[in-house]
C-alpha cells in the first residue's frame, strides 16, 4: 500500500513511548543546602563531580544557598546516580527528581 502523504505532513511518533522517553531522560540530580559546608567547598565538588566550570558552580552554589536548592544536572537516572553518590560521598545532600 502506498503511503500518501500531503507535502510538508510528517507522521506523528507513538505518544506513550515518547513520554516514557522522555520521562527517563528528563531528571534532575538537585542539590540541596545544608548550613555545613563552604561555598568553595560546594563550587569544587560541583566543579570535579559534575563537570561544571568555575562560573556555572559558583551560579548553582548561590541558588541553593538562597532558595533551597537547585538543578545541577539533568539526565537519566543511570547517569545521575553515581554522580548523586559522589556529591553524598562529599556529605552533600543531593536526590534524584
């Protein structure tokens, strides 16, 4: 059978699948604040645990200390654990959302 489509039509992807997609690429490794640690303490960890430069640790350091917590990275879960592990090593407290 011969698939007609209309000039500029594209087909339309499976909505469930694409959700389930995105839903487990799309999480957040969030970075809370604690009253324990040094600014610079955070700014390396986050510089040597998640790859962040020096300004974009130093960003997401002020949002957590002023708001609570912040965003440090997004992916799937397989990818943000052991980088969730590495910031609870350094007795920071981070969770997957």
């Amino acid at each position: 059978m011969e698939n007609k489509m209309k000039p500029g039509e594209q087909t339309k992807k499976q909505p469930e699948q694409d959700n389930k997609t995105e839903r487990k690429n799309n999480r957040f490794l969030i970075l809370h604040n604690d009253n324990n640690h040094s600014f610079d303490y955070v700014i390396d960890a986050l510089i040597k645990v998640c790859e962040h430069d020096a300004e974009q640790a130093t960003q997401c350091t002020l949002i957590t200390h002023y708001k609570g917590k912040c965003d440090v990275k997004k992916g799937s879960f397989t990818y943000l654990s052991p980088l969730k592990k590495a910031l609870v090593a350094r007795e920071l407290t981070a969770t997957i959302d």
